[in-house]
C-alpha cells in the first residue's frame, strides 16, 4: 500500500539574510497595510514562555498540547488566507491524500509560504519556532515544509505512523507543530498519540498503509500504551516528535478540520542517506540540490530561531 497525494511545486525563495521570521517581515509601509494588521504581524515576534517542565514533559512523551499558541486576532488575520489558499488550489487539481488510493483522509497543500509573502510571516513566526526549540533543547531549528490539512467531514481515519520514516533528517531533533484555525473536537479528526512510542524500538520503519495500522494497533493494545487524542480552541497547537507514532479519527462531524503543521528541526542536522524510495522523493521536494552528509540548509529550509544564548 502507498499514501498518494499532491503537493506543490516548489519556487526556490531568494532570501536577503539567513535568518528570518518575526518583525523581519512584517508590513513596514503603513500605506500599504493598515495599522491593526501591522501590529499583530509584528507580535509573532512575542515569546510564548515554555516552563522546564513543559519541555521535559514533552521529551518524556514525545507530544504535548500548548493553549493559546497564537491568538484570535491572528487566527482571523490568517485563516482566511491558508484556507481561501487550499481551496483555490483544491479547485484546480486534487489535494486529496489517500491510503492505497482508495479512501481520502485528508486535503493537504505544502510549503504554502511559497504563494503568499503574508501567510509566509505565519509560517516563518519567530514565535512558533523558538518554542519547537525549547521543547526539543536545541539552539536553533530550521524550517523542513509546512502543510496545510484539511479533513472534510466524512474524512476517513488516518492510520498510525511515524513522521521521520519519509524525512531524510539525520537527527532525532524533529517535531511538527499542528496549529489549530478552528475548535476542534474529538468527532472532527483529532489526532491520537502513543505517548512514549518515540523513545520505542518495537515499531518496524514502514509507510503509512493499513498493514501498518493492523500492525501498530495490536503493538499499542498489547504493550497496554497510553493513546491521547486533545480537543482543542483555534490557536491552540500540539506539538510532537518526529519519532512518535500518530494517528488520526476520522471526521465524522459536520465540520471540516482546519489545521497548519509546520515542521522543524535542529540547525546543524545532516541529510541522511535516503534507504526507501519515500524519503528519496522527499529529499529531492524538500532539500532541493543537497545529497547525502550536506548540511540540511537549502534554500527551501531558513534558520527560523536560534537563541542568543
């Protein structure tokens, strides 16, 4: 079985400096934007403080849930923007990403920062960025792809997985923040997590299909793990490990799921030597130019924090 879906082409950016994200990008003519939008661009800028044990929580567990990532005013600036985005591009040619190309899970549009400067100041928010790395302990992340995931209702479930088995990261410092735009309850294809399964060698590296769903589900129900799915408010985000397996209910609401991941990992992390075809395509879509051993830095990947400590 194999997960089809489709993806943008990228637009290789031409970036002034290496560091990017926060005020950077903001608005800087008040003509062109007016000044209310001017402030909450420029507030991604603002931390979002992450206790000593959040971060150790979030090592222990391998996911944890943050209220209130980004604010109500930020949710309605940039919502419209990703999903107006989703849909116009859903119009044009399909999204849909399915399991064994029969049933579809989910829609989902990637690296849509390459197609508006303004949804690219959400994506590149400072703010998000230094939180993935003080969960994960590391001075600075990069920016691997965003993805923007919209389960309609009738949505079917998606199966347990683990993220890094597609990326070419040669790192365990990966995780992918999946930022709510609007509430989200259980019924309306929550994610589910097998909290501590990132720290387990007992799940075999193989692609999402529903073999691996068979298979991880009797490994979870045997071991007795702790499986936690989360309701939650737009703006809030759940983070988690590249490492951890995941899955997702299906939307059996009238509602559809509005959701932007954005994934990141530590700065310094080398290509990994691709050894299944999934993470040789991904290589060549998301570190364009780059080979085994390089630096993980393409002109795809900015450096979105790094502390000054």
């Amino acid at each position: 079985m194999r997960l089809t879906d489709a993806r943008i082409p990228p637009i290789l950016p031409d970036f002034s400096g290496e560091r990017v994200g926060g005020s950077p990008l903001c608005p800087r003519d008040p003509l062109e934007e007016d000044l209310a939008m001017e402030i909450i661009s420029c507030d991604l800028e603002k931390p979002y403080a992450i206790t000593s044990d959040q971060s150790a929580q979030f090592r222990r567990d391998g996911h944890i849930l943050l209220r209130g990532v980004a604010s109500a005013e930020e949710i309605e600036m940039y919502r419209p923007l990703i999903t107006g985005l989703v849909d116009e591009l859903a119009g044009s040619r399909s999204l849909q990403v399915k399991v064994d190309d029969t049933n579809p899970l989910f829609i989902q549009a990637t690296n849509v920062w390459l197609k508006s400067e303004t949804i690219r100041e959400f994506i590149f928010a400072r703010r998000f960025a230094r939180i993935a790395a003080e969960l994960m302990a590391v001075r600075g992340v990069r920016l691997y792809h965003d993805q923007a995931l919209i389960k309609e209702p009738g949505g079917y479930a998606t199966p347990w997985h683990k993220d890094h088995y597609y990326w070419p990261l040669a790192t365990h410092h990966t995780v992918k923040m999946w930022l709510a735009l609007t509430d989200i309850q259980v019924d309306m294809g929550a994610m589910r997590f097998a909290t501590g399964t990132h720290r387990s060698g007992m799940f075999p590296e193989i692609p999402i299909s529903y073999d691996s769903q068979e298979l991880f589900d009797r490994i979870v129900h045997d071991h007795k793990i702790p499986v936690v799915s989360y309701s939650m408010k737009a703006g809030d985000a759940s983070f988690h490990s590249g490492d951890l397996l995941h899955a997702a209910l299906a939307n059996t609401s009238m509602q559809r799921r509005e959701v932007i991941a954005i994934i990141y990992y530590d700065d310094g992390a080398r290509v990994m030597k691709p050894n299944h075809e999934h993470r040789r395509i991904d290589m060549e879509e998301y570190l364009p130019g780059l080979t085994t051993g390089d630096l993980a830095a393409s002109a795809l990947n900015p450096l979105l924090y790094e502390s000054d400590h």
